[in-house]
C-alpha cells in the first residue's frame, strides 16, 4: 500500500487533516437505472425562458429552516454564482439564471448535441475566473460520435441570453449511461480540475493512456500544464470510479469524493487526498484493501452507500456533501472525526456551494431515480446551520 507519504501525515497529525465528510456509493442510485432520452443543445432557437422565482420559507426539517429560491428545475447538476446571480446547470442541455425573483431558462448552443441519458448530459460548469469582464464559462457534457458515448469540456461565451460554444478544449472523454464523472474546479494553482467516470469499463481507470476514470489537470486556454505529473498528459491522477466531489481546505490540500462498488459488496464510497500522479486503487482495491503502489482512501463509508455528488469547504474547515442515495447534507469535522448529517428531508442533493457564509444546495429529485414533488427540482437557501 502507498500513503500519502510525509506530506500526509502532516495533514492528518497537525492541522486539521481535513478528512472530507465522505460519501459514497458506486452507481447514484439504489434501485435501477431510468434512462432519459430528451437530448438539446445543437443550435437551437427557442427564446429564454422566464418564469417567477419562489421565496418562500420552508417547514424546519431537522432543525433547519430553508427558503426555496428557485423551483421546477429539471434535473438540475451544479451550482455557480456571479455575485448574488446564481447559474444551474440542467443535464438536459441549458443553463437557468435566478436573479432575485426571477428565474430564466437559457438556451445553451453547442457544436456537438447534448446525449442526456442515464447519468450523462450537460454536467460541469464553472464561471471563468474573469466572468464579469469577458462572460466565459467552461462546461462538461456528453455526446455521441460515430456510436460512441463520449464527453468533451469546452468554452462558452454568454451572449445575453444564451450560450455559445466558443471552442472545444477536450474531447473523446471516454463516456457511457452511467460513470461519466462531470466535476470541474478550477484549483489554487489557477488549474481546471475535471473529474471522469471509468466509463462502465472498469479496466480504463487504470490505463494512464485513457482519459476515462481519472482527475485531469489543464491549464484554462486547454493545454497540458508542464508540470503534470505524466509528461504531456492531462491525467492527474488515477485508478478513479465516478468521482463526482473535488474541493482544497485551506491549506490548499486537495480532495475528492467518489462512488464506490455497486452490488456485493456495495457502499465503499470515498474520500481521498489527492496527490500529483496518485493511482487511487480502482478497481484493483477498494474500503481497506491495499496494493503496492496503489492509495488507500482516508475515510470510506463501508458497506452503507450515500453516493455523494457536489462538495464544499466550510469557513472551519470542514466539508459539506450533497448526497444522492444518503438523500442529505453531511458534514464531517475531521478535528474530532465526526461525520453528521445537517439537513435532510427533501430527497436527493446534487450540489453543494457556500457564499458569505450561507448555504445553498440543489435537490436532485427528478433525475430518474428520485421521487419528485410537484415542485421539484428546487434551488434551497439553508439557514441557521450550526
């Protein structure tokens, strides 16, 4: 077995080793796949759509009262803000705006056809870092080429209300129904992070020559960083299932979180340290098995799955996950290794964010595997978290 050397023993023994309050589970669901067929995206020309925003306080639900801000978002992904303007992404293939009371449904033009099925579709998105000043954004979706699942990240350019491919950065991202990963961040090194699913061919996550079933690592015009750890190569690291969570403490450490074995055995979800050029084991070993040259997690949920999605750090750091199968917000604290859950009750959760100190999350209810209320899917503003 490798650790994480002495780098990680300094994490885990002095400062807050920041351990992640894991999730996990293999595939997102805990009964069988829903295949969604309802593909956009290719130049189409239907107009922004706008619809009121719900404010609305909520019911407390295990002690914490929420207020609804946004409502009937269909199969919501990933959450971002441009100051007190909120953008979703949706997996069928558009991005919805929430500014105040307002919500509108913008229309996302790209070259290659949104395939939004099984647990693929317009995934990542992530504002540039000069948003304000050039309207750029970077998104992860799913496509079909000659047969082919695939994924490709590419760049958008906000033009009113819609979207417009700029320019594909990568392409040919091994994809499939289920394990298309679809996290991006961009990381302190001012590095795009993007997470990939091994492609339900579990054999590729560890074959550094495959794009499938890793963490890569570019720089945000789309080249290869020099200093990756495999010389001209975007992979980062390796031997990954479905990571779906990727966040730094404070320190600057990185993490991730990523669904473990489906079936029997099942649960087996991870957090893991992630190191320059790390082989993470899949599906060579999972929970507490070990292998030479191969990193065991800091923390797995055992035979229990959660299957955890979107991530985020807290001001004390701690890590907050939205969790799909768990169907809850869990925060550990890895000062005193405790794993809880803060919020509960409203089904599925796919993504977590904080901002000035507040909470925002996503259900995830209508993605085929939930049971979603008239309402559903809805952007929550938690309040009075402890």
């Amino acid at each position: 077995m490798k650790t994480a050397g002495k780098k990680l023993a300094a994490i885990l023994m002095t400062t807050v080793c920041l351990g992640i309050l894991s999730a996990c589970e293999a595939n997102e669901s805990a009964g069988p796949q829903t295949s969604m067929n309802a593909p956009t995206g290719l130049v189409t020309e239907q107009p922004a759509e706008t619809m009121p925003a719900k404010e609305t306080p909520e019911p407390e639900e295990d002690g914490v009262a929420f207020t609804v801000l946004a409502q009937e978002l269909r199969v919501p992904w990933v959450i971002a803000f441009e100051q007190d303007i909120v953008y979703i992404s949706e997996r069928e293939g558009n991005i919805v705006k929430v500014d105040g009371s307002s919500m509108t449904r913008q229309t996302v033009h790209l070259n290659k056809k949104v395939k939004h099925a099984g647990e693929g579709g317009f995934l990542g998105f992530l504002l540039a870092p000069d948003f304000a000043k050039t309207r750029l954004a970077y998104a992860y979706h799913t496509y079909e080429e000659k047969g082919q699942t695939l994924n490709r990240v590419v760049i958008l350019k906000q033009n009113g209300e819609q979207w417009d491919e700029v320019r594909p950065l990568l392409e040919g991202i091994p994809g499939a129904a289920n394990h298309d990963g679809g996290r991006m961040a961009i990381g302190p090194d001012g590095r795009l992070y993007v997470t990939t699913g091994d492609a339900q061919q579990r054999e590729l996550a560890q074959d550094k020559g495959s794009l499938a079933g890793k963490i890569l690592r570019m720089t945000l015009d789309g080249k290869v960083p020099e200093d990756n750890p495999f010389s001209g190569s975007f992979v980062y690291s390796y031997g990954h299932r479905n990571p779906q969570g990727l966040v730094w403490n404070h320190e600057d450490i990185m993490f991730n979180t990523e669904h473990g074995p489906s079936g029997n055995p099942g649960g087996h979800d991870e957090i893991n340290i992630i190191e320059a050029g790390g082989n993470y084991g899949w599906p060579d070993i999972y929970g507490d098995t070990e292998k030479d040259g191969m990193i065991t997690p800091i923390f797995h949920t055992g035979e229990k799955a959660i299957a955890p999605s979107g991530v985020t750090m807290d001001e004390n750091n701690r890590m907050l996950i939205a969790t799909l199968v768990g169907a809850a917000l869990y925060r550990y604290d890895p000062a005193t290794k405790d794993m809880s859950v803060i919020f509960r009750g409203e089904g599925r959760l796919r993504d977590v964010k904080m901002k000035d100190g507040r909470i925002y999350v996503i259900t995830n209810n209508t993605d085929g595997r939930g049971t979603p209320s008239q309402n559903d899917d809805r952007l929550l503003l938690l309040k009075a978290v402890e």
